[in-house]
C-alpha cells in the first residue's frame, strides 16, 4: 500500500532555527507519523506505526541513539 501524502501537513522542529538540515513529520490516518527530509521534501517518506513511533520517541528521550 502506498500512502498518498499529498496533503499531508508536515512539521519540523522550532529547534530547527528555519534550517533545512532536519526530518519533517506529519500525521496520518490511524495515528501513523510520516518522516522525511526537510532537504528534498519530494523524496521517499519513511512511515511508522503508531506503536514504532512511540518506541522510537521513547528511545530518544531515553538517549538510546546518543552517541557513546
């Protein structure tokens, strides 16, 4: 299945300072996130579950991707 992300409103961080070197999400139907490069916002899309999203917000807050 391939998600039309046409009218999908996407979002970065404020962090982000108007940078275009972030990911983007947006929310879709069904509670899933949709991921994607704020450089080439015309590119693939990663998406996630609601369950994989919230494992991977709760191993960032967790610092499980911190560098060692």
């Amino acid at each position: 299945m391939t998600d039309d992300l046409t009218n999908a409103v996407w979002r970065k961080s404020t962090r982000s300072n108007n940078s275009n070197n972030c990911v983007e999400v947006a929310d879709l139907d069904g509670g899933r996130v949709a991921v994607r490069d704020s450089k080439n916002p015309a590119g693939p899309a990663l998406i996630f579950t609601p369950s994989e999203w919230d494992a991977f917000i709760a191993g960032a807050k967790d610092g499980e991707f911190d560098p060692a």
